[in-house]
DNA sequence: AATATTTATCGTAATATTGCAATATAATAA
DNA sequence: TTATTATATTGCAATATTACGATAAATATT
C-alpha cells in the first residue's frame, strides 16, 4: 500500500484533486503567484525568486506543468512559463457550483 | 531533507497550499462532494460510501478537518460532518483574483 | 452488565514527496 | 572552440502520505 487507489474514484474526482495536489505547496503557490504578477510571461528569472535550489524549482515548475496549471515554451536560452487559464477556469466552476450547492442548506 | 519550507513563504500561501493539499486526493474530492449532494449534515454513513477502510476514512477525515475544510459534530453514537463554508469561499477568492489579473494578459 | 455499533488511534508496510549536490544538456557569448 | 548561462535530470537522504489490520474508546442497544 501507500499509493493513491484512483481505479475507485471518477475521471472528474481524479483530474481536481490533481490540479488541487499540484497546488498544495507553498513553492508552487509562489511559482503561480509570482507568473501573475506581471503582465506578461516569465522568461527565465523563476529560480531567483525563490528561496529553494535550482532543481528543487525546477522540479516544482515540472509538478505545475505535468498538472496543466502552467505553460512553459522554450525561448532560446530561457523559458518562457505564463498559467494555463483553462486549469483556473475549471477549478474555479468547480469550487462555484459547490458553494452554489451550499447556499441552500441550513446545517451545522 | 524531505519536509516542506513553510517558513520561507508567507502566511497567506501557506493557508492556500494547506487548503489545496486537503483537497488533493480523490478520497478528500469525493468525500466533499458527497458532503454536498444532501441538503444536511452527513452524520455517520460516510465510511460505506467510499472504496476504503474504515480508518483511512476516518484519517481523510481528520486531515479535511485540520485544514478547515469539513466541521465534525458528535451526535451520540455518530458524527455528523458538513462542509466549512469558509474556507470554500477562501479558495474562491483566491482564485478569482488570480484570473481577474490574467483577463488582463496578452501572453503564450 | 453484556453486546453491538461507530469512530479514532496505533503500528507498520508500501509508496510518494521534498530538497539538494552533482552532473548533464542546450543555447548563447566570448 | 571554449566559456558562460539557463534549465533539466540523476541519485539519494529525510520526511510525509496512503492504506489497512488490530485494537481502543465511547455511546447505544439488548
């Protein structure tokens, strides 16, 4: 045991608790914090913003990835990352129909 | 090495990445979402519901209970459990100011 | 009181994550 | 070509998570 049983729970369940995993680090919560403080994509520049060694980031910036909350195309020398919106809209309509759900119970 | 550096991010992201990790496996998913699909509190019963033993049932239960996520009454012999509003509400927030900023991008 | 029911805790094995030094890779600059 | 710079990969130690059997604790039922 110690692995996530996945087989039992749906495609919907398995696809938001990944994107929810994939942000449940602090470093990664900086990462995608630190992309959308600008207006425009990072090129480079990501490992000095952060207090963690190099291949730690860079082992965080391919958690984000392989996750779809963030986009990286190499330009040249660097690479360019900017957040995946798409992932943001989905967990966002999820969270809204919850508290949608909610607003009409009285518990607790 | 091997644990998180929570003392190298702010409060406020590590309040995200606590609330994002609780939901980042599909037992936790499934189980707010069964918390949701009734009008009241779930007292007892969420055990039968998932494809788990009952004690690592009750251990996703504690940790969405830690992080704030599901508030657990004790009503006699059961426990009756329901979401925490709040902090639902927290990661909505966060997340829509997050794509607020990004409509304003014109990147990747 | 004795038994059943519900949930929590303990102990432990299997696996995953975190972090980094060392090293590799790839593009740019000298 | 030989650095230099930016990022990725490898390997590994420390720690955390996942899952569950066994057992405990607490209330309910008989």
């Amino acid at each position: 045991m110690g692995a996530t049983k996945t087989e039992h729970f749906t495609g919907n369940q398995n696809a938001i608790a990944m994107l929810t995993k994939a942000l449940g680090h602090p470093a990664r919560i900086a990462i995608m914090e630190y992309l959308m403080s600008v207006d425009t994509c990072i090129c480079g520049d990501i490992v000095n913003e952060l207090p963690l060694a190099q291949p730690t980031v860079s082992q965080h910036l391919r958690e984000l990835k392989n996750a779809g909350l963030i986009k990286g195309n190499i330009e040249g020398n660097t690479i360019c990352y900017c957040v995946d919106e798409k992932s943001i809209e989905k967990l966002i309509t999820y969270f809204t129909k919850i508290t949608t759900k909610l607003k009409s119970k009285s518990c607790c």
